[in-house]
C-alpha cells in the first residue's frame, strides 16, 4: 500500500513538472487563481469573524 502511493506521488509531480514545462503561462495562470481563492476564502474568515465580535 505505502509502495502504490509513492508511486502515485512520483506520478504526480512528473505530471506537474511536465505542466509547468511545456506550458508555463498556464501554470501561472492556474496558480495566480489558486492564490485569488486562497485570498478570498480568508477575507471571507475575516469578515465573518469581525461581524461575530461587532
């Protein structure tokens, strides 16, 4: 079981390597919307943690 998912794990950072090589400004792209949903998600704690205190 521990030996599928290593290999599972090296199957997927080859994928993303691959990714990142051969089409770069998607990349960018898709990580430059990961971190608009990181930074939403945590505005949204913000404000809804400042209308818990207010």
């Amino acid at each position: 079981m521990v030996q599928a998912k290593k290999i599972i794990l090296y199957m997927v950072v080859v994928f993303v390597l691959y990714t990142i090589i051969t089409s770069p400004a998607r990349s960018a792209d898709l990580v430059q919307v990961g971190f608009e949903g990181i930074s939403n998600a945590a505005k949204s704690v913000g404000q809804f943690m400042t209308e818990l205190v207010s």
